[in-house]
C-alpha cells in the first residue's frame, strides 16, 4: 500500500528570473559548523528531508564556515542523485574568511572555486555577499559587469546582491541598466519586530526584481533560546524580545513558529530563507510553512505578540557584528 504523499511546501515566482522557489528556503550556513559540529549524516539527512518536503532552494556562501559550507551542501545535493533541474542553489561572492575582495578578479575566481566544492556546473544564483562592506560604486562598475561575464559563460544563471542596510539596494539598483541584478537577498527586514523591508517591495517589483528574505527568527531574537552573546541587537530590542518569547511559551505558544509564518505571509517575498542542520529543524520548518497555507496563522498571539514588540519595531543594528 502506497504511503500518504506528504504536505509540501508551496513555489513562488522569483522575479522575472522563471525560477520557482519554495517559500522556505534551505540556509546551509550551519552545515559549515557554524552553530556548532554537524555530522555528514546530519547533513545528509537534512538535506534529503528538507527535498522531500518540497524545498528546492539552497543558499550557501564561500564564507560560512570558511568554504566548508559549500563543501558540505555540494556533498549532500550529489548524494540526493536527482537531476540537477530539480534544485535551486545560490552561493556568494566577495566575502571570504579572510576579508572582503570584490574585485573582478577575485569574483571570477571564486565562482570556479564555489562550482568545484558544490560539484556543480553552474550555479542558479550569484550574489555579491554584504556589499555594504564594499564600495558600491566597484560593486556597480566593476563587480556586476564581472558577474554579467560569468552569466554569458553559462557559470552562473542569474545575478544577485546582498546585505543588512536596506539603502544599499535602492542605490545600486537606481545605477545599473534594469534587469541586469536579478535578486536581492535582504535579512532581519520582514519578521515580527521589523517589516521595514515592507517598504521597499513596491521599487524592487517596479525594477523586476525578486526578493528573498533570511532570517525570519532575527539571529536568534525570536527564539524561546534567545539570540547568541554577541548578537548585535541594543538591551532594548533584546527585552522586548525575550518578553515576546515567554509570553508565548506561557500560552504553549512557539514564538518561532509565530515569527515564521509572519514572514511566509507576504507572497511578494519569494523565499524565507532560514538556517537549517538537522531533520527535525526542517520539520518544523516545513510544518509551520503548511499549516499557514492550510489553517492561517495565530492572529491573536501574533496581534498580542506584536503590541509587546511595538516600542522596538523596526530598530535595527549596524552591520559587520555577526560573528562566524
């Protein structure tokens, strides 16, 4: 007797790119141990769980775990053995573990270097990795015309930016001929304590751009646990934060499960974008994403959850403190 098909995540367009994400996109940043040791068996198994439940979109960069990362989500797509049409992969360019280089030369050769540790050809997404760390202009004059390079090659598919300022897409993407930056990966923007990236979909749509949002739990902040020690969030946003978390666990309320579908809901986002290293995160992950296509999310908690968090909404922190 056949099994019961199990409940899968929803595809959202992404721009004008024709690719289909699924609403929960895979973070691999902890395969690179970046929250701690992770097994090949732990990774393997997430992986393949997270495929399972429909999620076809995994993001990674050369500078989480210094390319370890990389290594590991390229080990575990091959052990998959699907055809390569099947998932969706984005890695970055310009960050390292050594520092920031966006140079055209060393674009050109991180993207050989990203495809030998993925065991890839070619990659669907390229993104210049925190450009606020860089010159803007380099990113618009040199690094983009680099990328569109890599494209024409067949290297990668489509071309993407990222960062923590939300200024920094407006301003690359007002110098630069439409189309030619296909996405931006935007985090700690659309979740419960700060939607400011709400602003901003109209422009991006305008320009044809499609977005991804990462870190729907804010690095921690939306978490029964609480964010790591050095989380760069003032003692303000971090109380009101904790205050949110304990008043949903004393209603055996998740506020995880809360902060994820708030940031699902906005179907002008294509992808959240939310780390992962083990089967029963992508579980949860995946459930929270059915629940609110099939039940609708907790209005009540959420409406409660977001009067506490209402004093600190949208105040945000400067860049370049998190920590690897």
């Amino acid at each position: 007797m056949a099994l019961p098909a199990l409940p899968k995540v929803e595809l959202r367009e992404l721009g004008n790119t024709g690719l289909k994400l699924s609403c929960v996109g895979f973070g691999a940043s902890p395969l690179g141990n970046v929250f701690g040791p992770v097994s090949d068996d732990e990774a393997i198994g997430s992986v393949r769980e997270a495929f399972r439940r429909g999620i076809n979109f995994f993001d990674t960069s050369p500078y989480y775990g210094g390319t370890l990362s990389e290594k590991v989500l390229g080990k575990t797509l091959k052990a998959l053995g699907v055809p390569r049409s099947e998932y969706i992969v984005a890695t970055k360019c310009g960050r390292y573990a050594d520092g920031f280089d966006f140079s055209a030369d060393r674009v050109t050769k991180s993207i050989d270097e990203s495809l030998e540790r993925l065991q890839l050809d070619y990659v669907d997404i390229l993104q210049c990795h925190d450009i606020e760390f860089g010159s803007l202009d380099q990113i618009i004059n040199e690094t983009i015309p680099a990328l569109k390079k890599l494209k024409e090659a067949g290297k990668i598919r489509f071309i993407g930016i990222t960062g923590l300022p939300l200024g920094i897409f407006t301003y690359v993407l007002d110098r630069v001929p439409p189309g030619t930056v296909d996405v931006v990966l935007s985090y700690c923007h659309y979740g419960i304590n700060d939607s400011a990236l709400e602003d901003l979909l109209p422009y991006l749509k305008s320009k044809g751009v499609g977005v991804i949002s990462a870190s729907p739990l804010a690095m921690g902040l939306l978490t029964e646990g609480g964010p790591p020690e050095w989380h760069p969030a003032s003692a303000e946003l971090k109380s009101a934060c904790r205050a949110a978390a304990v008043y949903c666990k004393e209603r055996g309320k998740n506020i995880s499960k809360l902060a994820m579908q708030y940031s699902l809901s906005n179907k002008d986002i294509s992808s959240v974008l939310v780390g992962m290293n083990s089967i029963k995160q992508v579980e949860e992950n995946v459930a929270a994403a059915v629940e609110l296509e099939t039940v609708g999310k907790d209005e009540k908690t959420l409406a409660e959850v977001e009067a506490i968090l209402k004093p600190v909404k949208n105040q945000t922190w400067s860049s370049g403190i998190q920590q690897s």
